[in-house]
C-alpha cells in the first residue's frame, strides 16, 4: 500500500468515527441511550441492589426502610436535612457494629 492510499484509509476511519459519534449524540438527544451528556439515573437500580442485600444481611433492611423515610418525610416538608441528619448519626446513619 502506498502512503496515499493509508492517508485515504485512516482519514475515512476518522470521518467514519466522527459520523458515528453524532449518530449517537442525536440517539441521546432523542432519550433513546445514555452515550456521553447523559448520565443514567441511580434511583431504581440502587434500591434494588440494596433489596438484595437485605437478603443477604438482614440488619441492612433496617437501615434501608429508615433511608426510605427519611427521604419520603424530607419530600413531603420541602426542608432540607438538619445539620444532625446530613454528617451521621441522624435517622438515616447505618448502625455502628463494635466488636470486642
């Protein structure tokens, strides 16, 4: 191959790439995937992820029922959390474990 006809080759590639990408740019744009601007949403995946853990270690149902409270109490007054609630210890801090 010729210097000409790699130039032709990867200059190609680079149009093919750079068609590609605003392809998926307009798909994201349309809400149709989450590419690059978009980040998906952790709500429905993280609750379920911790569903499972309370499988697993039943002292986290706990702490995830409390979570859930707590954000439904703090959606239905609009306030946000107090200065206790947000650095630990509030209603919503896991359990501390000691071990002797």
């Amino acid at each position: 191959m010729s210097p000409v006809e790699i130039a032709f080759w990867v200059g190609g590639l680079a149009v093919g790439v750079f068609i590609l990408d605003r392809i998926l740019l307009l798909m994201e744009s349309q809400g149709w995937i989450y590419y690059r601007r978009t980040k998906p949403g952790r709500g429905a995946s993280t609750y379920h992820l911790l569903e499972w853990t309370s499988v697993i270690d039943p002292g986290q149902r706990q702490v995830l029922e409390e979570r859930i409270e707590e954000k439904r109490q703090e959606d239905q007054s609009g306030d946000p959390p107090g200065p206790d609630e947000s650095k630990g210890g509030g209603v919503g801090a896991p359990p501390t474990h000691r071990r002797s």
